[in-house]
C-alpha cells in the first residue's frame, strides 16, 4: 500500500482533517489518482526525491513536487502521478478552520494553486518544515506538528473574525450548503460582505463556492452510504433538476455522475473518499 491515512487528536480534529503517508517504494507501476475539491487545504512536506506531479487538467504538462508546499483550496479536479521511488512523503489535510493556524497572510490568491514554503517568508513554517523532516517516524511528525497548531490556537482563539468564520463554516457544514446568503446573514447578524472577506482571508474561496463544495461532498457521502439513484440523489440535495446535478459533477470531477461513481479507484482515491464520506 502506497498510501496511508492516519487521523488527527480528537481536540484538533475541528482544524486537521488526516495525516497521510506515500510511500513511493510501494508504487510498482506508474499511477494517476484524481482528487477532487473536499473543502480542505494540503501542506506536503518534500524533501530530494522527485517522484510526484500534479496538474489540474489533462491537457496540461504535469508540475514535478520538488519542495515542501502549501496547497490552497481546490474548485476543480486535480490529477496527481505517482511514479517508483524510494522517498517517503508526509502530508497534512486541513480542515477550512486550520489553514490560519500554519499562514498569517489572506488566502485569496491560494485558491486552486501550491506555493513552495521557501517563496513564503514565513519562518514558522520553515522551522516546521525542517523539524518535520527530521524526525524519524509518522508518529513523531504527528506530534511535532499537533504541537505547532496547539501553540498557534493559544493566539487565534481569541480573534473575533477568526471565531466567527470557523463558526460560519460549521453552520454551513451543518447544513449540507443548502442554505441562502440572506439566511446566513441574518443568522450570525453580519452583512454579506463581511461573511464574504472573511472567506477570502481565511479560505481563498468565496462562500458560494464553498456552499457548492460542501454539497458536492454530501452527494459522496449519500451515495456511499445510501446507494440512491441520481435522480433522487440530486433532488435530496437540492439541484434544480438533473442537468445541474451533472453539470456541478463535471464541475468538480470532470466526470458524469455515473461515470464518477462507478470509477475503479485507486488506494489513495479510495482513502480520500473515504474521508469525505466520514466528515458527515
């Protein structure tokens, strides 16, 4: 097994989705696993071995992973190859609420991009970066990185905006996307414009975008658990009728519903639904 995911201390799990392994001298032919937006952010520690690419559309040439990297939100379906190697890549899945934990800076210009920490200026996270690659087991990566995010929510914990965005997240969530910007505003008291900085400063994304990934990812969820056909599928949550259910599929995983939900995954494709269907 090539991939493997490894979940985060119950307090933290509010910002850290999963951990992840990849393990490149598990991989014994040339493999392209398709990733699809899960609301989530990817910090990718790398250190020589140039043994992954990604892009996000077929008709590009795939990028070569060369240095640890911070991945910003995705809205559109991103391939990634993997080919035979001797390199272990360790990697953390953040949850919308934890991304502010690692960066300080608005994640606007994140969205569907990977920067290289090194082009950041952030010495925090480099440190990390360095004291990540050199410890000798997932465990202790784990703990060095839960370490980092307990120290970094002992200051935002106390900021207003912070709070309210992780609140505002939470309240979409809950709802499975379906619900009108109006609502959301009058629920929390705030304007729209508000709601919508606060989602560019902390998300990259805006909320309508986010409502749209949200209900994509019940969509999996329902599937899997329930094995409802499409037509009922998108109509419990709440497209307007199947042309857009299908459209808002290709959207996200340039496949048809169908053709998505009778795809044969790979492990790490397998893993990653698996995790979207257990956020619900």
């Amino acid at each position: 097994m090539y991939f493997k995911e490894y979940h985060p201390s119950p307090c933290l799990s509010k910002y850290i989705d999963s951990y992840f392994m990849v393990d490149t001298a598990n991989i014994y032919e040339d493999i392209t696993d398709l990733v699809v937006p899960d609301g989530t952010f990817g910090l990718l520690f790398v250190d020589s071995q140039k043994t992954i690419k990604r892009n996000m559309a077929i008709d590009t040439p795939p990028i070569t992973l060369k240095r640890t990297s911070v991945f910003g939100q995705k809205t559109k379906p991103v391939n990634y190859y993997f080919t035979k190697g001797n390199a272990h890549y360790f990697g953390v899945k953040i949850n919308p609420a934890g991304l502010a934990l690692f960066l300080d800076q608005s994640l606007k210009e994140f969205k569907n991009l990977f920067v290289e920490i090194d082009l950041l200026g952030n010495g925090k996270l480099t440190e990390l970066e360095d004291r990540v690659l050199a410890a000798n087991g997932i465990e202790e990566k784990i703990r060095i990185v839960e370490g980092f995010v307990t120290e970094r929510l002992k200051i935002l914990r106390y900021n207003p905006d912070y709070i309210l965005f992780v609140n505002i997240v939470s309240f979409i969530k809950d709802h499975k996307g379906e619900i009108r910007f109006d609502f959301l505003a009058n629920h929390f008291n705030v304007n729209y414009k508000k709601i919508e900085r606060l989602f560019h400063r902390f998300l990259g994304v805006t909320p309508k975008i986010y409502m749209r990934i949200v209900r994509f990812n019940a969509a999996i969820h329902y599937f899997s658990k329930h094995n409802n056909n499409l037509t009922e599928l998108g109509y419990r949550l709440g497209f307007f009728d199947q042309s857009h259910f299908i459209r808002e599929f290709r959207s996200f995983t340039s496949l048809s519903p169908s053709e998505f939900l009778t795809k044969k995954f790979s492990n790490s494709e397998e893993t990653c639904l698996k995790l979207i269907s257990n956020q619900w």
